[in-house]
C-alpha cells in the first residue's frame, strides 16, 4: 500500500509536516493570490472576485470580500451564494472549511482548522494536525469571533462579537462568550 502524503495527512486529521514540498508549494501560491487581492486597487473590483475565484475551491454565486483577506491554502475552502468577509479576516484552511448560503463575517472573525499537538513532544517532531468547520446558512458571526478547529455551526445563528467557539453549536440560536455558549433561541 502506498504510504499517504503529507496533504492526504492533513484533510484526515492525522498528524502531517506543514513544511512538505507540495504543502509549501500550495502555500506560496495562495500568498502569490492573496498580495494581489490584498494590494488590489479600490476599483479592481472584478480583479478581486477572479482572484477569489481562483484562491477558493468553491464560491456560490453574489460575494464581496474585503481586503486584507488571509488563508493558507484557499482552496480547501468551499462557500455557498451571498458570502460576505468583512476586513481582516483570517481563514486558516489546513483542512475543508464549508460556508454555507448566506454566511456573514464581520471584521477580524478567525476560522481556524490548523492546531498543534498537546503532547509537547509530539510537538518537537514539527507535526500539526486540522480538522475541518462547517458553518451553516444564514449564519452571522460577530466581530473578533473566533472558530476552533473541527466546529461545527448550524443554520440560522448568530455569534457574538468576541466569541470563542470551542464546541458545536446548534441551529436556530444566538450564542456569545469565552467559551462561546448558547443565550437564546431564535
């Protein structure tokens, strides 16, 4: 059997080398993408969709993504019709991260798949780990809000502004905190 590679690794939640050929090839042609969006003129207004276009592996139809914008690899990221990205927002894509129909990110909002092993020496062996997010349609996370690695958000749901999404959030709520945590339905 032949052995996985370190990509096949990293979008199955196993522990990979971030620092392999083909991963930092990937890498620096999603930083290549992202220096043209984020130094984009105001005007280049189209430029930028194509870029998005080319950096995403999926976006629906209808989205506005404001500069600066940042990932790793873009393409492990798939989003559905109406998304909007507000500045700085920050999607770390080691893994798949789904956006559904309707998704609105407010400034500084931070998807993460990629983390570290707690084992501290598993970490020197220079390994990562990633697990993937889904965030459901017509969902509105908050400004600041932060999403960890292997999240899962329903539909219908907003998160605060500051939230630290450590567990799996319902559909049809409105959640907020550090630990982010359910305060109502909707």
């Amino acid at each position: 059997m032949k052995e996985k590679t370190e990509k096949e690794k990293m979008l199955n939640g196993e522990l990979y080398l971030a620092i392999d050929e083909e991963l930092a090839q990937m890498q620096t042609k999603a930083a290549q993408l992202l220096y043209d969006f984020n130094f984009s003129q105001p005007h280049q207004v189209d430029w930028r969709k194509d870029i998005i276009l080319n950096l995403f592996g999926k976006i629906g139809s209808n989205f506005v993504i404001r500069p600066p914008f940042y990932c790793d690899y873009g393409c492990h990221i798939w989003a559905g019709d109406n998304l909007y990205i507000n500045y700085d927002c920050i999607i770390l894509d080691c893994n798949k991260v789904y956006l559904g129909n309707n998704v609105l990110l407010a400034p500084k909002v931070q998807i993460y798949t990629a983390s570290h092993p707690s084992d501290p020496q598993v970490r020197l062996t220079g390994r990562e780990l990633a697990a993937p997010v889904t965030i459901g349609d017509n969902v509105w996370l908050g400004g600041g809000a932060i999403i960890c690695p292997g999240i899962s958000i329903g539909s219908n749901v907003t998160i605060g502004a500051g939230s630290v999404v450590t567990k799996n959030i319902p559909d049809n709520v409105v959640a907020v905190g550090n630990p982010c945590r359910v305060i109502k339905n909707v």
